[in-house]
C-alpha cells in the first residue's frame, strides 16, 4: 500500500500558503492539489504548488484550474495528480500554494486547500 | 499503489480522442478529471470516456447555468490495460446539452494497484447515504471521494464530509455563490485508519441547508 502524507488538509485561504514537510519516502512520488478560488474577471481561475528543497532547487509543480465565465463567484478547480522529482526521506520540503500569478484569480477565507503526498 | 499522470489537454472540441501508454500491467484505474458547460440551463452534462472502444464511465455534473464551464465530478474508473501496446481514449458528449471547448481540459492519471482490489462505492443523491464494505488489512489505507451537492440560499460554505463507523474521517469544504446550483466539490485524496474487518461507510452533510438530489452523483474509493 502506498505511503500518503496530508501535506495541507482543508486549510481555509486566503492563499498563499506556505508549509514545510519531511518526506516519508525515496522515489517517485505524485501530488495532488485540490481546492477552489474566484476571478475579478472571467477566464482561467487556478491555483499553483510549488515544492523546494532546502537549497531552494525546485522539486515539484502542480496546478489546479478551470475556466470561469463568472466573476467574484468561487468555482471548484479541476484537481490532478502531478509526477513529481523523487524525494529523499527524511529530508525537509518547502511548500507554498498560490494564485497563477498570470489570472485573475483570488481567493480568500472561503475557499479551502488540500494538498496531498502519495509516496 | 503507484500513481503516473497520463496527460493533461484541452479538449477543443467532441468528440475528443487522444492516444496514450500506461507503464505496468497492474490493474488500474483512470482517474478523468475535466469540465465542460451546457448549451440550455438546468441540463445534466457529461463526458463518456471510452478506451479502445470499451466504455469505461461517464464524468458529470447538473449544470443549472447556461455556458458557463463546470467542473465535472472527477472519477475513479476500473479498467484493464496492456502496457505494451498504445491504447486510444475517446470522450464524448454524454448529454445532448453537452458543450466542450478550447477553454476545457481534461486530466488523466493511472493508479496502478497492488494485489487487493479496491473498494468502489458510485451512488446518486440524495445524501446522507451510506454502505458496508470489509478492510482486510488493519494500518493506513488511502481514502478518495467525490461528488456534488448544492443549497437553497447563496453564499454559504458547506461541507460534505466522509463517515466512517459514525466518524467524519475528511470532509470536503466548499463555497456555494449561487443558490440552486448543482456544483461538485473538491475531491479528495486522503490516508485513512483501518480496522479488519466490517465498517460502514458514507456520504453525509455538515449543515441542514445543503442540498442533493438524484442530479448529483458520488464515488468514493478506499484502496487498501
């Protein structure tokens, strides 16, 4: 069975959200980011994760979006499971979740994150 | 258990076909996540996926607007594959008010399992509902749902929680802008404790005023 780790568990925004966590586990590992967000202005609504290491060298990206024709209206994001680089167990990660800096999106005390490891 | 993302597109136009390798001969599931909108309002809209001319499920959600793109309800869908050979996914409209367009994407990912097969719950609303299912294994297994849900008055946070053996084990928060409006909710990927044995499992709601009918439908999976 596989190892899962709740890297972020239904934490409200608003985003960003930055955390740290200890891998549980050696190699291939996958993410899942799931969670909601609103434009000022109708288009590609989405949210982003980033995993670094300790020296700041990027590990992980993933990204959960949809297109929303409606604004200021919280719309659920299509959430996937994203290969990332293998980790090293034991070794500390740095996590921030945010808005795709290129959308209009925003989020705020109503919209929640999960973000999950599977080792 | 071992996940691998397949591919992630945007679907253009139905009927949307795409081809595709999967790495083991482990049984799998297609995770499909996509959107899409509808042509009228108050119309079910979905997506049937089929690979290699087998259908395999069919993704939706009620969508109470009009052109106005939706998550569908993400799903878990059991399926055999050949890692040796290319297989073809083939989506298309599972409604007559089915619209997708360059705006909706479509994300695919395999689960390859191990030896023990899965537990696999699909029901349509209402909610509250629940089941009965066996864990051969004590230890932590891995918990995933989905579905949607609505309510009566606009802009609220609801919550759609997971209960097992009478205890809310993840619960998926979601905001609701528009009253009357079907909408899926975050699905979730979660570890969960299990004992040996029988448990029941289920669908409930964290607040009278939400809402489900048979328009919204549920899956979740526990992998052991």
């Amino acid at each position: 069975m596989a190892v899962t780790q709740l890297v972020v568990n239904q934490q409200a925004g608003p985003l960003p959200i930055t955390t740290q966590f200890q891998a549980l586990g050696d190699g291939a590992i996958d993410v899942f980011l799931s969670g909601t967000g609103y434009n000022i202005q109708a288009g590609p609504c989405g949210i982003e994760m980033w995993i670094t290491d300790q020296g700041g060298t990027q590990v992980g990206y993933t990204a959960a979006e949809i297109y929303t024709n409606e604004v200021n209206q919280h719309r659920t994001l299509l959430a996937m499971t994203r290969d990332l680089n293998q980790l090293k167990a034991g070794e500390m990660y740095n996590v921030t979740i945010q808005s795709i800096s290129l959308y209009f999106t925003r989020t705020d005390q109503n919209d929640f994150f999960t973000a999950t490891i599977v080792y | 258990m071992n996940i691998e993302q397949l591919f992630v597109q945007k679907i253009n136009s139905l009927p949307f076909e795409i081809a595709f390798s999967v790495s083991s001969s482990s049984s799998l599931m297609l995770y499909v996540n996509a959107s899409a909108y509808s042509n009228k309002a108050n119309a079910p809209i979905g997506l049937n996926i089929t690979v290699d001319g087998h259908q395999l499920g069919q993704v939706r959600v009620f969508a109470n607007e009009a052109s106005s793109h939706k998550a569908l309800v993400p799903l878990m869908l059991p399926t055999e594959l050949d890692p040796t050979k290319e297989h073809t996914m083939k989506v298309t409209a599972g409604t007559t008010s089915t619209v997708a367009d360059s705006n909706d994407t479509i994300a695919v990912s395999a689960i390859y399992m191990g030896a023990t097969p899965p537990f696999v719950w699909n029901i349509e609303g209402p909610i509250p509902q629940y089941t009965t299912f066996k864990s051969p294994l004590s230890g932590e297994g891995l918990l995933y749902f989905a579905g949607s849900a609505w309510m009566q008055t606009a802009n609220n946070v609801l919550g759609i929680p997971v209960v097992l053996d009478g205890n809310p084990v993840a619960t998926s928060n979601y905001y609701i802008n528009p009253a009357n409006s079907h909408m899926a909710f975050p699905p979730q990927i979660v570890p969960i404790q299990l004992k040996l044995g029988s448990h029941q499992i289920g669908f409930s709601t964290n607040r009278p005023e939400i809402m489900s009918d048979a328009n919204d439908n549920y899956q979740l999976v526990v992998f052991f």
